[in-house]
C-alpha cells in the first residue's frame, strides 16, 4: 500500500484536524438546516391539496397560494359539474380569523377553512367521524386542527372563546397543519363561516374542488375545463396545484432566495474554513513537498495529495453535521408540535454530501497552487 | 532507447548562469568546465556567494541552464521538458543541509516515499528498512523524526537519498547543522555506501574535518572553477 500521506499530514496536528472537521461540519450543519427549512415549506405547501379528496382544482386568476385567495363565482364549479368524468365538486371557503386564546386571552390569527358538512372533502376518514360531523352541524362550532401551536390555547372539545369577536365552541379535532401560511387552522360550515366572517357571500368561493370518476383522465378533464370555463378560474390539476404553491413559496416569495442564500453563504464559509486548513498545512510542509518535488515526484502527485486531504476533510466533516442536522430536525419537529415537517430524506444528505466533497476540492484546487508553484531549487 | 553508461557521470562545458533580468541580471557562474567520473566523491567548497548551491542546482536538473552544455549520467539536459527533467531527476540523490522530513511519517515511512517513486510496493518497507540499518538506524524505524536526534534525522534523509541506488548523490552542506560528532559520522556513512556501491558523490562543504573522505577537491571562487585537486587514496 501506498504511504498514506494526506492522512498521515491532517492526522498529525491534532488540533488543526479537530477545528477542520468542526469548521466544515459547521457548514454541513448549516446546509442541512437551510435545505431542511425549503424541503419542509415545500412540504408543507403541498401538504394540504394531499389530503383532499380530489382531483382537479378550479382558482381564481389572482390566488397566490391558499392562504392569500381571491374568491371568484360558485356558479363556475356547477358549470364544471356537468362534464364528462366529474362525480362531484365541492366548495371551499378560506380565510384568517382572530383567535383568542381562552386561557391568556390573547389575539392570535388563524387560518379558517369552511365546507359543506355533506361534502367528504378530505381523505383522512378522522374528519368525518360521527363526533366530527355532527359538531360541524352545530351552531357557531369549529373543529381545530391538533397541529395548531400551543399558543391558540385548549383544544379540547367543549372550550368556548372568541373567533372574530364572537363566541365559539370547540366541538372536536383532526389533524391537517398549516404550513408556512397559518401557525394553526379551523375547519367548519359554510353556514358559521358566513357567520363568522359576516358579510361574507356563499355565491364567492375560495377553491373548487373536483372529484373525478374513477377512469378518468384528470388531465384531459382539466383541459377541457379550463377550455370551456371563462377566465376568471384557473383549471389545475393535484399535481399542478402542487407545483404552483411550491412555486409561489420558494421563487416568488423571498423565502426561497434566503434559503438559497443561507446555503451558498454557508459553502463560502466551509469553503475558507477548509482553505485555511489546507494552506497552513501546505505552508508548514513547503520544503517536504519542495523536496518530494526534487526527488522526482510531480505536481500531480502533491495535488492529488492535497485533494486527498480535502475528501478527508469533507467526509470526517460531514459525518458529524449529518448527525447533528438530524437532531436538529427531531428538535424542529417536536417544537412546532409537527407543524413543519422537516425531515432528512436521502436524496438531499446525498445532495449535501457531494456539495460538501465539492466545496472542500474547491478550498483545495485553490490552495494547492502555492504546492505546485513550489521551486525545488529553492529548497537548497 | 538503451544507453551505453560512459565511465563520466557529470559532464560540464562552458556552463554560465545568470540571475534576474534585464538591468538586475547578475552573473553568478562564469564558464565552468567539470568532469566528474563515476565512483568519485568529490568535495565543492568556496566562500559564501561564490555559487556552490546554483552549480548543484544546475546538475540536479532542478534549474533550467541558461548557456553552456550539461550532461548528466550520459544525457544532455540542456533543452529538456520539465517532465524530462524530472525523470532525470529520480536517478539522483540529493541530501539537503535541512532533513526535511514528514513529522508525521516515520523514519521508514519516509524513506519508503522514495521507494514508491519506482512504483515498487510490495518490498518498499524491506528495502527502506535494510538501508536504514546500513545507517545504524535499525532500532528507530518507526519513530518519527520528532523523537530522532538531529544526526539520526539527517540519517534518515541520506537513507532516503540512497535508497534507490541512485548513480549521482547530490549534497550541499549535510553536517551544517549537525555537531562535530554526528557530522563525522554522517560523512562516514555516506562514503562506505558510496564506495560500496560505486556512486559518484557532489558534496558541498565548508567542514574542514571532512575533507578526508574526498578523492579530490575542487574550490569555487566568484563563480570560476579556482582549484581541482585530486588527493591519492
Ligand atoms: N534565487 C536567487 N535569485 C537571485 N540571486 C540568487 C539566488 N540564489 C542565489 N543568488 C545569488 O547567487 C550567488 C550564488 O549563490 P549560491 O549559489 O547560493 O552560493 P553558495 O552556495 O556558494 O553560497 C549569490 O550572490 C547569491 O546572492
Ligand atoms: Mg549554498
């Protein structure tokens, strides 16, 4: 086996090795957390349009995402109603509401959906259990989502407090989450939504839902919708309304571009930390490599020494960021009560991975041009 | 391409040397003419300044010759590419007056680095081992330099020099920085080796108490060839 010199050169200073693995596990960290954050908005942007029982969606034009909606015309989802392939629509109404929490008394915004209490919108059977269903029949009811912040106070069925200033009841719970758009949600009646949001007219909705029948094509039923239907409703698909919230969360908003920055910004910073370490190691061996130089080695070699060093560096780097940002993620989770759903997922500790080995070559191609630059003449 | 070795392992003709440019260029080796034959060790001394260490630069294929004719174990380096150079270079042995060893190799790592330059893996420990034994080192082979005396560090380095059995050893100053003791023995130990295995030798020094170990002594003085004197042995 070869003399295994990059190894042998990082395992010797000790404290240089420690500080090095600690910088870039730093950056990995920093990565993990930056991308966790994305992974999860984008998550949980698409969360809610999973968990409803339906295939195609029908928006107003000017909907951003789902918490910032425009209303347009119930009569466009009866018109969509009559074509081929659809078994069902159903409307949404959503909205921000006042909060109080019962126990501190204190004001906090909410996101409110309402539907029709016959309309079995969501997936998750939880919604439709027969307790659930009949606090939605209920006068000036709600049920609340668990995965609301602690901040809104009790959940328990039965509490009673303000929404909009007017008396509510908690009448049960299910599980949805708000994403980045609400810290906690409300799911009732069209009738107490009206009511809550008084003058608020049941002929605008917020979003149409669409069930198909089981063999057909959502694509082409979309399409023909969005042919037929006038312009003041969009025509998505699950998947397509998926993409678009996504999109509004991570291009169009600065969130994405603060994230991206938050990644490139910790490159830079594991980027000089590794250069650092890798130019002092190079500046304390200058006459070693000077003289494996004259002795007959080439650039090449002390390069690729260098480079060693640096995959070295990311991997020992690496590990203990992966380890970290994994708790760190555990820790999210459990402090937003399961509202963002921040999770490692392979494909990104891959994407990590690779970064970290390319930033840390990077610091490496950078600093091993004083190696390679080296006169062996001047050793002498 | 095979090549007959002649009986001459360094060949100088009319070899000068300048350093800088234009204004600033200084001449530093003025017409030198040098037959080194193989199997001799030969001693350079000279004041300080008078261009020892470019000359040895210069026949180690570590500087490029500006003008004159250099041949070096039967090849003519004048004109060579740098990878070129560096082939010739790995015929030759040079010990440094600094050891510069890897403090975080030990003695027979480091010497076993030379041994990797042939691509020869499997017996690089054996080899490294057997010549640091020549060198009375056999029980400290696996330290590392930090735990070396400077005589047995700047043992290391000529073991790493000679380890491949180079043709031509190249030495400027080795017993610098060694006391009287440790010097005499360095210079000792690289002369059996060299008489045993025929090398040529090229040392500078300014040691007078080593002189002894030469076949002959040639002097530079301002960059000229002022003396050449073979001692009978
Ligand atoms: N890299 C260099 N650049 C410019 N001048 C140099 C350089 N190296 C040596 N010199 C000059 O060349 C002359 C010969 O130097 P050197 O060969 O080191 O002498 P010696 O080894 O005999 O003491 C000196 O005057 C020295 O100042
Ligand atoms: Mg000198």
């Amino acid at each position: 086996m070869k003399t295994p010199l990059a190894l042998l050169n990082l395992t010797h200073e000790k404290t240089r090795l420690l500080v090095a693995i600690a910088g870039v596990a730093f950056a990995v960290l920093l990565v993990f957390m930056n991308l966790g954050f994305l992974g999860a908005l984008a998550k949980s942007a698409s969360q809610i349009y999973s968990q409803f029982d339906a295939d195609v969606f029908l928006l107003s034009p000017q909907t951003l995402e789902i918490s910032t909606n425009k209303a347009f015309p119930r009569e466009r989802l009866y018109q969509a109603a009559g074509f081929a392939g659809v078994e069902r629509t159903m409307p949404i109404y959503a909205g921000y509401g006042q909060w109080r929490n019962p126990e501190t008394r204190k004001n906090r915004s909410i996101f409110v959906f309402g539907i029709n209490p016959d309309d079995p919108v969501f997936l998750d059977p939880e919604f439709r259990s027969p307790q659930n269903l009949d606090a939605l029949r209920r006068p000036d009811t709600t049920l609340i989502d668990r995965l609301s912040r602690p901040e809104f106070g009790s959940q328990q069925a039965g509490t009673i407090t303000e929404l909009e200033r007017r008396r509510v009841t908690v009448g049960g719970q299910y599980v949805l989450g708000g994403g980045f758009a609400a810290d906690g949600t409300l799911l009732m009646s069209d009738q107490n939504f009206r009511r809550f949001f008084d003058p608020f007219p049941l002929n605008l909705i917020s979003v149409g839902l669409i069930k198909l029948q089981p063999e057909s094509d959502p694509d082409r039923v979309a399409a023909a919708l969005a042919a037929a239907l006038p312009k003041d409703v969009i025509v998505l698909t699950k998947p397509q309304i998926v993409d678009r919230e996504r999109t509004y969360w991570i291009s169009t908003t600065s969130i994405g571009f603060i994230f991206g920055l938050g990644v490139t910004i910790s490159c830079i910073v594991g980027v000089i930390i590794v250069y650092q370490i890798l130019y002092t190691d190079i500046a304390d061996h200058m006459k070693q490599y000077a003289t494996l130089k004259a002795m007959g080695y080439r650039s090449g070699f002390l390069v690729q020494t260098v480079i060693q060093e640096a995959i070295i560096l990311a991997v020992l780097g690496y590990i203990p960021g992966f380890i970290i940002s994994l708790g760190l993620y555990e820790l999210t989770r459990s402090a937003t009560a399961g509202g963002l759903p921040i999770g490692m997922e392979w494909e990104r500790a891959l994407f990590v991975l690779l970064l970290t080995l390319s930033m840390c070559i990077l610091s490496a191609v950078i600093s091993v041009r004083k190696v390679v630059l080296a006169d062996p003449a001047e050793v002498f | 391409m095979t090549r007959i070795a002649s009986s001459t392992a360094v060949q100088i003709r009319q070899l000068s040397y300048f350093f800088g440019q234009g204004d600033l260029r200084k001449q530093v080796l003025y017409d030198i003419d040098l037959d080194l034959p193989r199997g001799q060790i030969v001693i350079m001394t000279g004041p300080s300044g008078s261009g020892k260490t470019t000359l040895l630069t210069l026949i180690g294929a570590l500087r490029t010759v500006q003008q004159g004719s250099l041949q070096v174990l039967d090849q003519e380096i004048v004109g060579l590419s740098r990878a070129a150079l560096v082939t010739v270079r790995r015929n030759i042995g040079f010990i440094f007056q600094a050891h510069n060893l890897f403090e975080s190799l030990t003695a027979s790592q480091n010497v076993e680095m030379a041994v990797e330059l042939l691509d020869r893996w499997g017996d690089k420990r054996q080899k490294a081992v057997q010549m640091l034994s020549q060198l009375g080192l056999a029980d400290r082979v696996d330290y590392k330099p930090s735990a070396l005396s400077g005589g047995q560090k700047q043992r290391v380095a000529i073991a790493r020099a000679l380890v491949n059995q180079p043709a031509l050893v190249l030495a400027d100053e080795p017993t610098a920085a060694l006391d009287k003791q440790s010097g005499r023995e360095v210079v000792t130990l690289m002369q059996e080796l060299a008489k045993s295995q025929g090398k040529t030798i090229l040392m500078v020094t300014h040691d007078n108490r080593i002189l002894d170990v030469a076949d002959r002594i040639i002097t530079l003085v301002d960059g000229r060839l002022e003396t050449d004197e073979s001692l009978a042995s």
